[in-house]
C-alpha cells in the first residue's frame, strides 16, 4: 500500500493513477510504459557491438542488439559461410603448410581487408538503423520492426 500524495487516500502499490483522484502515483515514464526510454539502443553501443566482431567477419551482432534479426542473421551466416572461411583457410593453411613468406600473406590479405570492410559497412548500417529505431520508438513506442 501506499499514499497518494493529492488526497492522501490509502492505494495498492502497484497502481499508476490514484483511483479517487486520478492523481498519477509514478513517474509518467512509468505511468505509461510504452513511452519508456528502455527500449532506446545507443546508437555507439550498437556500433561497437557490430564493429568489433565484425571485424574479423562475425556479423550481424549490431543488428540483433536492435532487434533486427532477420538482416542480422543474413549477415552472420554471411560472415560464417564466407568471410569466416577465408579467416579458417589461412589459419590451418598456416598450421599445415607453415609459414611460406610473404606470397601466402599477399594471397590472402584482399580478403582480410575486404572481410573487414564489410564488417565496418554492417557496423555502420546498425548504428544508422538504431538512430531510425530509437526515433521510432521514442515517438510511438512500438518497435518498429
Ligand atoms: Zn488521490
């Protein structure tokens, strides 16, 4: 139980609004829950999340930390099918085989440099995704997809 603050009339704890005054009882981000700032991704966390694994071809994780799960798991299975390959392929190559100079590095450094450009274009596109998201949801409050 607790008291509202406008009649001082005795209310359950778990109501928004005082039931004989309507006085609201919270706080009006709690009062209405769907204009709560909870759902809100920042967008720089979102863009590490993204950026740092993606880096070395894991990605999508930006995406579903915004809750954009089906262009997220494209892009992992992108990064496992293709990218991460490329990653597994010089590192048993290098196991295997050895070391054989420079060539075996030239041969492989394109696809690096190109696994981890993709992953800072995937970073980028979650962290312009959560700022659309977060305008979504402050806005309305449904999440917009
Ligand atoms: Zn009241």
């Amino acid at each position: 139980m607790t008291v509202c603050p406008n009649c001082g009339r005795e209310v359950m704890g778990y109501l928004n609004f005082c039931p004989n005054c309507g006085h609201p009882l919270r706080s009006l981000d709690r009062a209405y829950p769907y204009r709560s700032t909870s759902k809100v991704r920042d967008p720089r966390i979102t863009f590490l999340i993204g950026m740092i694994p993606g880096l070395i071809g894991i990605y999508g994780l930006g995406h579903f930390y915004i809750g954009k799960t089906i262009r997220g798991l494209v892009l992992f299975l992108m990064g496992v099918l293709v990218f991460n390959r490329i990653f597994l392929g010089l590192l048993l190559y290098l196991l295997v085989a050895g070391w054989g100079g420079e060539s075996d590095l030239y041969g492989y450094l394109p696809w690096l440099i190109l696994g981890a450009l993709v992953g800072i274009a995937q970073a980028f596109d979650s962290f312009f995704l959560s700022r659309k998201y977060n305008a979504i949801v402050t806005k309305g409050g449904m999440t917009p997809w």
